[in-house]
C-alpha cells in the first residue's frame, strides 16, 4: 500500500513500517533505503516555521501542516535518522546524498520561514556517532562537518550551524578552521530581512563563542564576521511588520539586556551588551539605520468574507451562552446545545468558497473548524457526529487544499483521534477504513499495526 502512495505518504509509511520490531534489520535497511528515495517525489522540498504568531488567522494551522514532517528535506532525515543505530556508516552514505541545501530570498510579504534545524541536528549526530574513535582523531568528523559550515548561505541556517560547531567532537585545531570557515560565510548573508529577524542568533553566537574560549581558540574574527553580519542585514530593507515576529519574552529581553537567552527585537543591542569584545566597537544606531521600509506579511487573517464569519459565530454560540460564560459539560448535554451542534454542522455543509481562487483558504478554514468543534461534544456520539461531518469533507474535497500535506493534516488528526481513543470513536474507524481512499486505508492501517504515541498526535489536532 506504501509502494503505491505518493512520494510524501510512501516515504513516512516505509519509515515507520521499518521502525516496527517485527521486521528484521536486513529488511529494515532495504526499507529506509527505499523511503529515502521516494522522500525526493514530495511536494514541499523544506520544512517552514511560522515567524509570525500573533495575529490570529491561519498561522496555527500551517504550523500543524509543517509539524507534519512530510517535506522532502524531513522526510530524507527521518530516513537516515532510523538508519543510525542501524548502521551507521549507511546512514552517512545516506545522508551524502541529501541535496545541498538551497534556501531562496523571503520578501517581507510572506511569513513562512525555512526551518532546516533537524538538517544540522543530524549532521552533528552522524559526526559523532558514525565513525570509530580512531576516525575521529584522524579528522574524519572535521572533514564531514567542513564543507556544510563553510556552505551556510542564509540567515535560517546561521543559529543551528553555531550549534553545530559548539557540541562538535573535533579537536581544537579543527575547531578553529570550522569556526573561520562559518565566520567567513556568515559576514557575505544579507537580503532578507524576515528570516534574519525570525533567526535571532545572538544566543547561539554567544554559546560558541564560550566554547570557542575554553578550547583557547581565537574569537575575535567570528565577532567581527558576526558583526558585519548583523550591520549587513539591519542597515538594509527592513520589513515593516518585524514588531509582530516577537514573543513576550523577546519583547522583554529587549527591555531588560540580563536576559540573555532572548535577543529580542534589536540584534545590535544584544551584540554591544553580551557578544562585543575590544578592540570591536559598539554597533553605532547610524550603521544599522535601515536603507528603507518594504511591506508586510499577507495572507495572515483569515475568514474575512460574510459567509466566513457567520460561520465563525455559530462557531462562537457553541462555546459560550449570552453572558460570554463558557458552556458546561452539563450544558453541552442540554437539547437546546445540540440543537445548535446541529445547526453548525448544517451550515458548515453548506458552506462553500465565494470563488474557485479561494478553495485553499476555504478548505483550510473549513477542516479547522470541524477539528476544533470536535472536541466540544461532551459525550462519543457527538464527537463522532463532528468527526464524520469533516471525513466525508475532506474526502470529497482532496483538490481544494494548497497541496497534499495541508490535505492530510486533518486525515492525521482524524486517525490519531482514533488512536487515542478506540473506545469511544471505534466505529469512526471503520469509516475511516471503508472510505475509499488509499492513502487514509494505509495511515489507518499503519496506526493499528504501529500505533503513535500521544506526543506525536496532539501537536496535530
């Protein structure tokens, strides 16, 4: 059923078909090796983060698409990742394979950002899993590690490269050469303002340049190469909206320099108050003026037609009465709740996109909405009630979402409700089993045979 799936769903079913204990460890290779190359035929080639929180809208759900790990980058880690306690020197050989990073230029008017940390994370494993304690002295880890820290391109990569580096296994002199090579391609980043906001590396910076200190390596050429990276990216086009891309926390490790594990909203000032050294000076507000102001993030509120927001408050009569106090358990049992259960689930039917350039944005809206009512019901039946409603809409629907990952994500959820509850939605599983679809028969399946564990669930529903 895998075999036949396409790239994204063939790669994470041979994955987890090989992590199962039954399947011995030749058969294990063979299937990793394959789901490795199928990893290449999925749509979305990286994962992406989202830099901006909050603005409520549909950053929530594109965080949960992308949670999924069905990107080709993510889905050739998981590949190589299971290899590596099975055989390491394969899992390298693999992971030679990967094709070498290439992230674009983000304008200002998006706000997905790349995520490659898992990238860096498993390299730094494989450095220092994959070869014999002799490698290692004869500089086989300094070699693997040298050409990925002298490539970094984009400010996306910067923080997890200085990790990198900081827990690396080299020897003090190898160490120099891979933090010269990282200052060297770090001082030449510059033209994407979003990305190297949502980066914010002065935390990592500062790790490696504490480490760099007890191994007695210089630091003060990665200070200067961090400087100019920062002067670089700040005295440039700047987005109008950076504000938004901040946490709380953030917000208050601008306000207070002590708290040195947020940079908050101004790299410069994290620089002169935790990285600067003598002789480098301060970084001065005239160097880091920006250049300009370019636009802002679209596509961040959602629902914004009438149809939409009637919705959107039938949504709102389900959770709280006319004194804007939540409903109870008890009250949710009430005919009077369920008689407004029933005319949500009718309206939702019934709801279709204004126009077909709207179908994305309406199929994510719409399977939100029915996962998020989902949990309100107080008892099974009303859940599985919900939960049918979005099954016979998501399968009718598969040609409405942005792509294949965004369709799946409320298929995951579904099955994973199951999963964690066969008691109360068995027959919901039936359903899911007998729908027709190929790919939700093999998730189904594989959630029967090799079942997630909570943690992996939940981030999705």
């Amino acid at each position: 059923m895998a075999r036949s799936a396409p790239g994204e769903f063939a790669a994470e079913a041979l994955v987890r078909i090989a992590g199962m204990d039954k399947v011995e460890t030749p058969r294990k290779i063979a299937l990793l090796e394959e789901a490795f190359h199928r990893a290449g035929e999925a749509q979305l080639p990286y994962k992406r983060s989202v830099s901006i929180i909050k603005v409520p809208g549909p950053a929530s759900v594109y965080r949960r698409v992308y949670a999924q790990d069905l990107d080709a980058m993510s889905l050739r880690l998981k590949a190589v990742g299971a290899m590596l306690p099975i055989d390491a020197p394969k899992a390298r050989e693999m992971f030679l394979r990967i094709p070498a990073i290439k992230l674009p230029r983000l304008t200002c008017e998006e706000f997905l950002v790349y995520d490659v940390d898992g990238f860096y994370d498993l390299l730094g494993r494989i450095a220092s899993q994959s070869f014999t304690p002799a490698e290692i002295e004869k500089g086989e880890s300094f070699r693997l590690l040298q050409p990925y820290v002298a490539a970094v391109s984009s400010a996306a990569q910067v923080p997890a490269a200085a990790h990198l580096i900081a827990t690396s296994n080299v020897s003090d002199a190898d160490f120099g050469l891979l933090l010269s090579a990282y200052a060297k391609a770090i001082g030449k980043i510059s033209g994407d303002d979003r990305t190297f906001v949502h980066a914010a590396s002065g935390p990592q910076i500062r790790d490696l340049v504490q480490v760099a200190q007890r191994r007695n390596v210089a630091v003060l050429p990665l200070l200067e190469a961090y400087r100019l990276y920062v002067v670089n990216n700040m005295a440039g086009p700047r987005c109008a909206d950076d504000e938004l891309m901040l946490n709380d926390a953030q917000s208050l490790g601008f306000a207070d320099p002590r708290l040195t594990d947020q940079q908050g909203p101004d790299a410069a000032v994290y620089f002169n108050a935790h990285l600067r050294i003598p002789p480098l000076q301060e970084i001065q507000e005239i160097e880091v003026t920006p250049s300009g102001m370019e636009g802002a993030a679209m596509g961040l509120r959602g629902c914004d037609d009438i149809n939409c927001k009637a919705i959107i408050q039938k949504y709102s009569d389900l959770v709280w009465d006319n004194t804007r106090t939540p409903y109870s358990a008890a009250q949710k049992a009430s005919p009077e709740w369920q008689a407004k259960l029933q005319q949500f689930l009718a309206a939702i039917a019934a709801w279709k996109p204004q126009s077909p350039e709207y179908a994305a944005e309406h199929f994510r809206e719409k399977s939100a909405l029915y996962s998020d009512v989902a949990n309100m019901p107080p008892d099974a039946a009303g859940r599985q009630a919900v939960l049918r409603a979005e099954l016979e809409y998501v399968v009718k629907n598969k040609a409405g979402a942005e792509n294949r990952v965004q369709w799946f994500l409320p298929v995951s959820g579904l099955i994973g409700r199951v999963t964690l509850d066969p008691f109360g939605l068995g027959k919901l599983a039936d359903d899911l089993r007998n729908v027709g679809d190929p790919i939700i028969t093999l998730f189904v399946e594989l959630d029967a045979a090799a079942p997630r564990t909570p943690d992996r669930i939940m981030p999705l529903i």
